[in-house]
C-alpha cells in the first residue's frame, strides 16, 4: 500500500507541474468526458480562454485528488503500523498496558488477604 500512495503523491505532483508548463505555454488539452464526446483535444488560451481556464481548473481538481488520496493513505498506512503487534513500529496499547498492571496490583492485593 505504501508505494501506491508514494505513486500517488509524485503522481499529483508532477500533474501540478504540467499544469504550470500548460499554463506557461498557454496551451492544454481537454479533460477526457465520456458525456460531451471530447477525448484529448488541444485548447489554446488566446481564442479559448473560458474553455482553457475550465481544463486548468479540471486538472487542478484531479492533481489535488491525487495528492490527498497520496497523503491519505501514507497516514492510514503509518497508523495502521502503530497497532500491528508484528510490525517494528508498534507503539502498544496503553490501556492494556494499565489494565495489566491494574490486575497484577489486584492478584498482590488477593494474595497478602489469604
């Protein structure tokens, strides 16, 4: 799971990078939309500037999705290594630990009555 959140993250992050070198050359290509039939095609910011600034802000949205899930999942993946008792970073249970103690202070408390 973690290389696919790593993958995720560079993912995105090279995505906001075409992003910029879009917006630099002023030239991008439309967003995939199974409804409006339009696969790939190339929109120029001069004659097109309401269709360009909505591709720019279309890949905005998948480049940040990106970078989130990326994120997401690094974070659910190191608190999930907290908990596995098999994993080298496992951090303990603390009200296990203390209902442990609480029960061997509870076994000296019965054995010195008897």
């Amino acid at each position: 799971m973690k290389w696919l959140a790593y993958f995720l993250i560079v993912l995105g992050t090279l995505q906001f990078a075409s992003i910029g070198y879009d917006e630099y050359r002023g030239v991008t290509h439309a967003p995939f939309s199974l409804r409006a039939g339009i696969l790939f095609g190339i929109i120029h910011k001069q004659s097109q500037p309401e269709e360009f600034h909505n591709a720019i802000v279309c890949h905005c949205y998948y480049a940040f999705a990106y970078l989130l899930l990326g994120v997401l999942m690094v974070i659910v993946d190191k608190r999930m290594d907290k908990s596995d008792i098999e994993s080298p970073d496992y951090a303990g249970n603390k009200a296990l630990d203390d209902w442990g103690k609480a029960m061997d202070e509870e076994a000296k408390r019965r054995n010195l009555k008897i």
